[in-house]
C-alpha cells in the first residue's frame, strides 16, 4: 500500500513536471524564431528538423536533422527545405538538442529557478 501511494506521489509529480517543461517549450514558441531561447522543430519536403537558436556571436541559427548528426545554416532550411545543404555534425542531432533542453528546464525546475 505504502509502495503504490509513493509510486501515484512520483508518478504525479513526474506528469506535473513534463506539463510544466511542455508548456514553457509552448510560450517559447510564441515569440518569433529569432528570438526564441529553446530548440523548436519544423518540418518540410518530408524531412524533420530541429532548430537550434541563434547564440549572441553566430550570424545564422542552424537546423539539425532531427534524428541524423547534419545540420545547415537555417536560412538555407528557409529558403530551399530539404534541398538546403546538409553536413556532417560529429556530436549532435536535433534529438539531442531537445533532449539537452529539456533536461536543463527540469533542472531549473528542480533548482527552482523556473516554475
């Protein structure tokens, strides 16, 4: 008994946890792609992309195939979808640019630096 209420006490709190992190990726998403702060997929031509907001010193964001280690500059994902030029990316996918952000949100959640 005690097992099961502590097990619907995390499972919870987990749920609380995604539908806060769910809806501060969603008010990120609002603003123009230009000034978001989180990574965002967009997808065109078949072929689905994460982008990676643009850092203070970069002249261009970039957007990682979701599940492939490429990325291309995202005004050639803009201007041409999935015939923008693709290269090779040694450490990251679009997933693992969502999955970096999203474990960084629930820390600061956890840290309580968010709410």
């Amino acid at each position: 008994m005690v097992r099961e209420n502590r097990a619907a006490r995390v499972g919870a709190a987990r749920t609380n946890l995604y539908d806060g992190i769910d809806a501060i990726f969603a008010a990120d998403r609002e603003r123009p792609p230009h000034e978001r702060s989180l990574p965002w997929l967009e997808a065109r031509d078949g072929i689905t992309v994460v982008i990676e907001p643009k850092p203070h010193w970069a002249s261009d964001m970039r957007a990682f195939r979701a599940s492939v280690r490429e990325y291309c500059a995202y005004a050639d994902w803009t201007a041409n979808g999935a015939r923008a030029r693709f290269f090779g990316h040694i450490d990251i996918s679009g997933d693992d640019l969502i999955r970096s952000a999203r474990k960084l949100i629930a820390r600061e959640i956890a840290d309580g630096q968010r709410t």
